[in-house]
C-alpha cells in the first residue's frame, strides 16, 4: 500500500512539474503576438516601456512584501540592478517594441529566442566558458536560422523588413550581455525575484524621463483598447512566467525547468498563428527547427539551463538571474 501510494504520489508530482512548464513556456511565449497587438495602433515604445516598468514594479514589490523578501542595497547589489534593469528590461523591450510593427510575431519570437546562440561565443572570448564542438555545433545552427529567415523567399513582409530583424536581435544581445554579468560578476547573495524587482524599479527611473520627454506617455485616464489590455496581459504574464520558473528550478532542477526554452518558441509561433492569423512558409519551418535544435545543442548538460526571452538564468552557463522579452 505505502509503495502504491508513493509511486501515485511521484506521478502526480511529476504531471503538476509538467503542466506548470506548459503554463510557463505558453505564457511566456503568448507575450510575443501581445506585443505586436500594443503596437498595433502607434503606442512609442518608451510609452509602452513605462506602463511594463511600472506594473513590474509593483507586482514584484508586492510579491516580494508578501513573501517576506528584502532586495538588499550594498553596491554590488545596485549594480547588479542597474544591469538587469538596463539589459534585461528597458533596452530589449525597446528594441522589441521598434521591431514588433515591421515583422511578423512568429519571426520576431524565433530571433528573440537567440540568447544562448549569442551568449556562448562572448563567454568563451571572456574565458566564462570552454569551446565544445556540441555547443559550437549549436551556435552554428542559430546562426544559420537567422540567415534562412534574412534570405529570399522567407516570411517577411517585404525586403526592407530585413532591417528590423537586425533591430529586434539587440533584445537576444542585452540578454546575453545581462546574463553574462550576473554570470561573471553578479552577486549570489541576491534572490533572483529580489534581483528583478530591483531592476524593475530601475527601468522605471529610467523608462519615466523617457516616455514624458519625448512625448510617448500614454495616460491610462483614456478609454483603453485591445493595445493598452495587451500591455498590462503581457507584464503581468512575464512576472508569473518568471516566478513560476524560479518556483519549478526549484521544484524539478534545472535540467527539467530548462526545456521550457523549447515551449517559448514554440508557444510564440503557436500563439502569433492562432491570434495574429498569421501563416508562415517551409523556409520559416525550417528556419525555426534549426533554431530548437541549436538550442538543444548549445544549452548545458549539468548546470542550469537558459530559458530564452524575457527570463533568463546565466545566459552563458545556467546560473544567476534575469527575465524574458
């Protein structure tokens, strides 16, 4: 009876682990077609920034008095934030919200997803990693993903969109810039939700002057639309997306709570299909399939793994803190 028990115990432990990486990697990955919805009637992306600045702050202040945890204020720790802040949070949104008119959601999840694709080669240049033809193998193939979607015949709109791939690829890039940092010079004293309520509250500083002083605030006293529901569904997605990751590394490992990089993607096509109609070709297939194999390749074996987009552990090796586009 006690080896019955435990044994349905074990499965219904795993079946919760699995279905919460489902609800993760999907609510993740529904953030994408949100964006391209916020953008949708001419909202600037510095007025969009401050209204997910603003509503992480809170949800993650909150989260944090709730929970009885206390974001430390040494240098190290504001540095950190400030990092994380700028890297994590206000440059990739940026770029994304620049990028999200001119391409179509499922290409701009597929380049958001890049990060370990991009980590990888500056770890090893900063000594962080060693060179493994695995994880070589695996640069190679997201290498080759973005210049089957940047070729001929791809599901750009038109040839000029090719610039904006370029543009929402600096989001992948302060990714793995952030996640390098945290991963060579971040303190592991903080608690990662700690650490993204800290930098939240630094985009917020930071997305403030900007949104007012160039004109892009956007009250939210004005009669609100599908654009202004999509910005508060998508900060609100990405800050559960990003304590249930911490809460499953926790429950299941990292090796487990990894494979939600492949949900993301995967979830960011599905969703820009099923909300945008959007329909893609056999270059774009195989665009994305090369892209889900070379994260396979370049993710570690026996350390934390990276989950793409807006939450990141340590982009090079697994480790630290950080969040999904």
């Amino acid at each position: 009876m006690s080896i019955a028990f435990a044994t349905g115990a074990l499965r219904n432990a795993a079946l919760v682990s699995v279905l919460a990486l489902l609800a993760i990697g999907l609510a993740w990955g529904l953030t994408t077609p949100l964006a391209k919805i916020a953008v949708s009637t001419g909202h600037g992306p510095f007025g969009l920034l401050l209204w997910v600045a603003a509503i992480d702050t809170f949800l993650l202040w909150a989260f944090c008095a709730a929970t009885g945890r206390r974001p430390g204020y040494s240098g190290a720790h504001l540095r950190l934030y400030a990092v994380v802040g700028l890297c994590g949070m206000v440059m990739p949104q940026v770029a994304t919200y620049v990028a999200a008119p001119h391409l179509p959601g499922g290409v701009l999840a597929l380049v958001v997803s890049m990060v370990p694709m991009l980590a990888l080669p500056m770890a090893l240049l900063l000594g962080l990693e060693r060179l493994r033809a695995r994880r070589a193998l695996g640069v190679l193939l997201g290498a080759g993903a973005v210049a089957v979607i940047l070729g001929p015949d791809t599901s750009l709109p038109d040839r000029a969109a090719a610039l904006f791939v370029l543009v929402a690829a600096m989001a992948p890039l302060c990714y793995a810039l952030e996640g390098l940092y945290v991963e060579g010079w971040g303190t592991r004293a903080s608690d990662p939700v700690e650490t993204l309520a800290g930098a939240a509250g630094v985009a917020l500083i930071v997305a403030l002057p900007l949104a007012y002083l160039s004109g892009q605030a956007i009250s939210p006293l004005a009669p609100w639309g599908a654009p202004e529901r999509a910005i508060v569904l998508s900060a609100c997605l990405s800050v559960f997306a990003y304590t249930g990751y911490v809460w499953l590394l926790r429950r299941a490992g990292a090796v487990f709570a990894g494979q939600v990089a492949y949900i993301v993607t995967a979830g960011g096509v599905l969703w820009s299909m099923v909300l945008l109609g959007e329909r893609f070709g056999p270059w774009f297939w195989a665009a994305l399939a090369a892209l889900l194999a070379g994260i396979f390749l370049v993710q570690p074996r026996s350390e934390a793994a990276t989950p793409p987009g807006r939450a990141r552990a340590s982009a090079a090796s697994g480790g630290g803190e950080g969040r999904a586009p």
